[in-house]
C-alpha cells in the first residue's frame, strides 16, 4: 500500500470509520461497556446501546477519542511513521499534515507518541534460536566524566536481537548483571540454542541469574579486537544499533530521556515488521485496541531533559 492509496481509499472520514470497525470488531459491532451485539445504528458514525442505553462511535475508548483530528491525517500520520526505516520527526509530520509554518507542533507530537503508545501494546513473543545481545550509549558527548560503562552519562539501550527473528530494545538504568538479567528473563527463551555477547564481565553473572545454561553463552572479545570468530559475532544487534542512531541523529534530533523508550517502541516494531506489507493495517489494528494515551500522563512525569 502507497500513500496516494491511503488517501484515495480513505478519503473520507465515514470510509476511515468502515476500517476501524472491521478491525476493532471483526465479528461486528459491539457494546464496549455490555459487550453485547444488539445495537442500533443512529448514524453512519454513532451506535446505540439499548441495554445499558449507551451511544458510542468505533473511536470510543481508543487512542482517537476526543481528537479533533480528521481520521484521514490520523491514517496519514501513521503511514508514514510505519514506512520511515528512521523514523520521521513530529516536526515533518507537522509540515506533511498541515503544511509549512501551519498546525501546532504540541498537536503533532502528542499524536506521535499515541502511535508509539499503540505499537508498545504488540505482543513479544519470548526469543530463541541464535541470540545476539550488546548494550550501546546514546546521547551527546560526553562532559565531566571518565570512560568506561560505569561513569558515562549518556543513556543506555540494552539491546537483544534472535538471528532472522525480532529485535527488542530496552532503555536501561545500569549495565549491573541484575539489570541484565531482568531483560534475559522476560524476553530470551530457556530453550536458545546459544546467546552470544561481547566480554563484557556482567553478562555470564546475568545469564546464571535469568537461568540459562552457561555452555550455551559464546563470547567475542571486542577488547581484543576480534569481532568475527567464525559464526560468533555480535554484528546483527549492532546494525539495529546504528539504525537507531541514525533515526535519533538524523530524524528525531533529539529526543528526551523520559520519553527514549518510547522511540525505541517505534523502532522495534517497525524493525520486525519490515518485510509485512501489512504494516499500515496491522499498526492501525493496534490503534484502535490500545489503551488511550492522555496528554496528561504523557507530561505529568519527571521533566524531560534532551539529551
């Protein structure tokens, strides 16, 4: 699916409306507080409850309520953050939905992260086979501090990536074992067949805590400058690595370190869905079953500093 087909097959707000249906209710149209299918339809937009004497559209409840945006720039939007490989910055997306100088930027970054919002809801089923996982650092340059894991002050993305299979990002606090451990425990099957890292001294400690089988932890000694040992190496994750910072340097330009997660969210999801042509509908599917994202909860945590 093309852009120009997004906006010629949903041109109007009442064909945007006929697909969220279909894909919130595939079995038809139901009450969301009695769940029950015998409704009556008062308009193209509006359905009636009789039973609990409810009136409610397809965007109750979802991520589109009480937006005043027409649903074809909703659709637009998430077109394009879908197909961007980098991502794109609310800022193009301002200047792509309302034109140069028009629209509010606060309008288009809200809507922004309630499509990351979406895409943070996708099942993450556990991963297996070949397993990859590194840590990287992103942020400005560093100022005032030594080198080394422990002293930087730039924020760190865990990264775990299964070989042909999907990619999961995590923004971290420390690079502790610990820390490590939690992220192999929710996310890397019991059954791998081997994790390999770099020589970092954490990762064997982290491994025992999330129980895997240490015979199944291989190492390339990046310390050595061996990076390639036949076929152990960590160069899968690392290439989602430079994908990221490539989005963060050359699309978002910044990006705080309160909301650095949800970035990463984004980037996952459309990483490990680049080969579905389905994206489009599949984020849209998302959409409209997440929980709504209020402009309240986005800001009302610790105050972001741009890192």
């Amino acid at each position: 699916m093309t852009i120009i087909d997004v906006q010629n097959l949903f041109s109007t707000d009442e064909k945007c409306r006929e697909l969220l249906e279909r894909l919130r209710w595939p079995n038809g149209p139901e009450c969301p507080r009695c769940k029950t299918q015998q409704l009556a339809r008062l308009t193209e937009k509006l359905l009636y409850c009789k039973d609990c004497d409810y009136q409610f559209s397809v965007t109750a409840g979802t991520i589109f309520h009480d937006s005043h945006l027409p649903l074809l720039k909703w659709f637009v939007a998430t077109y394009l953050i879908c197909e961007s490989r980098k991502g794109m910055s609310a800022n193009q997306i301002r200047r792509v939905l309302w034109g140069q100088n028009k629209g509010s930027y606060k309008t288009a970054w809200y809507l922004c992260h309630r499509i990351r919002k979406a895409m943070a809801s996708c099942d993450k089923p556990m991963l297996d086979g070949t397993i990859e996982m590194d840590e990287t650092y992103v942020g400005g340059k560093q100022r005032g501090v030594g080198g080394g894991r422990s002293t930087t002050n730039k924020e760190i993305v865990v990264g775990i990536r299964q070989r042909g299979g999907d990619l999961r990002f995590f923004h971290a606090d420390d690079v502790k074992s610990g820390t490590l451990a939690k992220y192999v425990k929710e996310n890397v099957s019991t059954d791998v067949e081997v994790i390999m890292t770099d020589d970092f001294g954490a990762y064997p400690n982290a491994f025992k805590r999330a129980g895997q089988d240490a015979a199944k932890h291989k190492t390339i000694n990046h310390s050595k400058r061996v990076y390639v040992q036949g076929d152990i190496y960590t160069n899968t994750v690392e290439s989602a690595f430079s994908l990221l910072k490539r989005g963060i340097m050359g699309t978002w330009h910044k990006i705080s370190a309160k909301h650095l997660a949800a970035y990463l969210e984004e980037m996952t999801f459309r990483f490990n869905r680049r080969k579905n042509q389905d994206i489009f509908i599949d984020t849209l599917r998302h959409m409209i079953t997440a929980d709504p994202l209020t402009f309240e909860n986005l800001t009302a945590e610790r105050e972001a500093v741009p890192f």
